[in-house]
C-alpha cells in the first residue's frame, strides 16, 4: 500500500462528494505544477499553511512560487506562504501553483483564472473552468465579434488588461459531399433543393444523385425530398449527373 493509500489519509475531494466530514488524521489533495497534470499530495494539517502546502509538494524555493486554490466556483484564490488554508469546509482539493513571473489573469464566464504562460491552451481553459465538449469558447470582443477559440489552439494573454472568455453552447455541425467537395451545415437534414444550392454553380441541367450503401443502388434526389445527414446513416456522398443519362 502507498503513503496516499494508507487507512488514516483522507481524500477531501472524496469528502465533498460524500458530503462528509472530513475524518481526522491526514488529508489528500491535488496539486499542479505550472500545469493541470494534478498529482496527490498529502498534508498533515486540516488548517495548512501555504507554505506547508509547497513543501508537500517537494517545492523548496518557497517565495519563488506563486500558490493558489482553486475553489468550487473554479475561481482562482491567492495563497499566501504564512496563510492558512482551512480543509474542513471540503472547498479546497485543488491547488496550483506557478514558478514563472509575470502572471496572466483572465476571466471565463464568471470563473477568474490565473496563468503563469503568455498563451494558454484551450484544453486548459476547459479543464480550469470545468468546461464540457457541449459548449464552445469565445474571446470576447468588446464592440465586435467574439472570436471562437478553435479547439486544439493556444490563446495569447500578453495584451493589455484582463482578457474575458465567454462559453456558449457548442453548434453541432454535419457534413456530406458532392462530387467529392465536402461541405458543412448545422442541420441535421436537408432537401437536395438546399444541397444543390450550397453548390457553386450547380448546373440546372443535371440532377443530384446520392450514392447508394453497399449493394444500394445510386439514386436521384427530387429537389423537395428531404435527407438526413445523420452520422449514423454514414457519410451522404452525392453527385451531379446529366438529366438524361441518370438511370
């Protein structure tokens, strides 16, 4: 059995979850290093102090980090050395701290967050914030459009003042293809009327013709029939066809 296994250590992230007091003896935590690779860490104190805290985490150059907890709220909340943190109210389980200067504040939706790099990765804004593949994230632009944070990017921190993210509910997008071009759409189906004229100059003169599944025949779409783009019917490839020779 680990030291962060042992019977008298208790996980205060469990506890919360539990809905419980804490039990005495130790207490498990996590902490990240310049980072949101969280690791556990024990303290022997209920009421540790910040630099207690450093300390369990193998950190030496007490004055060179910058220690923050991270509350249920995902707001970030300076932790001074020679203050207290209080374990008992089961809020405090998450801890970060940073080894570089300067620090990079930024708020998304009602979160305020702190950076210790001068650009941040959209996964760690998510991850921070506690935020889900459901929703999108927009830097907010004051007096314009808000820029949609792509997924798999890095966000620059450097410009003056506080940077401001904002979550939205993430668009669904389907796909098809005609004549081998794909194209995208936020909905789930279309006519092939709405299809053709997603086409740069579609020829009038030809019908649209999906492409049959397996043994299924290719067969012309009507301009009023409806199709669903539905991944579970697979990718809706299409072609354009000559009226006349279709068939």
């Amino acid at each position: 059995m680990s030291i962060t296994e042992s019977h008298d250590i208790d996980d205060v992230e469990l506890a919360v979850q539990q809905d419980r007091p804490l039990r005495p003896g130790r207490y498990r935590v996590s902490f990240a290093l310049d980072r949101v690779d969280y690791s556990p860490i024990i303290l022997d104190d209920p009421v540790p102090l910040g630099r207690q805290i450093l300390k369990a985490a193998g950190i030496k150059d007490i004055d060179g980090h910058s220690l923050f907890v991270i509350t249920q709220e995902s707001d970030f909340e300076d932790v001074r050395a020679d203050e207290e943190v209080d374990l008992r109210d089961r809020l405090a389980h998450r801890f970060i701290a940073f080894s570089t200067d300067p620090l990079y504040r930024l708020k998304l939706d009602d979160s305020r967050i702190v950076w210790g790099q001068p650009s941040i990765p959209e996964t760690v804004l998510r991850s921070l914030a506690r935020i889900g593949d459901d929703k999108a994230v927009f830097l907010e632009v004051r007096g314009g459009t808000d820029k949609l944070i792509e997924v798999g990017t890095q966000v620059d921190l450097t410009a003056e003042g506080v940077e401001r993210f904002i979550t939205a509910k993430a668009k669904t997008s389907y796909f098809f293809f005609v004549n081998g071009q794909r194209y995208e759409t936020e909905k789930k189906k279309l006519t092939g009327a709405q299809i053709k004229a997603m086409v740069p100059g579609w020829d009038e003169t030809h019908d649209l013709a999906l492409e049959g599944h397996g043994d299924e025949p290719d067969r012309t779409i009507g301009d009023d029939e409806s199709i669903s783009l539905d991944p579970k019917h697979g990718v809706r490839r299409f072609s354009s066809v000559p009226k006349a020779n279709f068939g």
